[in-house]
C-alpha cells in the first residue's frame, strides 16, 4: 500500500490522501471481448484503481484518509 495525494474532476479543487496498492493486475476484455491482463504498478496502478473506483460509484473523497485544506496548494504538499 501506498499513500499519496489524488483529486478528480469529479470533485473541483479538492484534494486528499488515499492509500492505493503500489501494484496491481487488472483483467478484463477488449472491444472485441478478448481476455487481456494488464499488470502496473506506481502512477498506473494507482490511475487504474481510480478509474475502477468509478466505475463502481466510489470516488476517492470516500477512500480519502484525510482531505486536505481547500487553501492547501496539493501541488506543495506532493513535493514534500
């Protein structure tokens, strides 16, 4: 598990720290309903659990371990 900060369009100008696996294998089909597995792991794997996440009618607001400030520059705090 890894801990960083996310925000979505879905939510405007909010951001918060979510706890995501560092590496996962997502499998699903293509268009034309082949099997396919893809496995990612850092940036990816985290982009590839937000977009599930959707798909199920969660967004990360309800992962959030906390929400940052709105006057928190997200920006300052991923750099630290």
């Amino acid at each position: 598990e890894e801990i960083d900060i996310e925000g979505c369009l879905s939510v405007p100008h909010t951001f918060g720290e979510v706890s995501r696996a560092a590496k996962v294998t997502v499998v699903g089909q293509d268009r034309y309903g082949q099997k396919l597995e893809i496995e990612a792991e850092g940036l990816l794997a985290r982009a590839l659990q937000h977009e599930i996440d959707h798909l199920r009618g969660v967004l990360f607001v309800d992962r959030a371990l906390r929400i940052l400030p709105q006057e928190t520059d997200a920006t300052s705090e991923m750099d630290e």
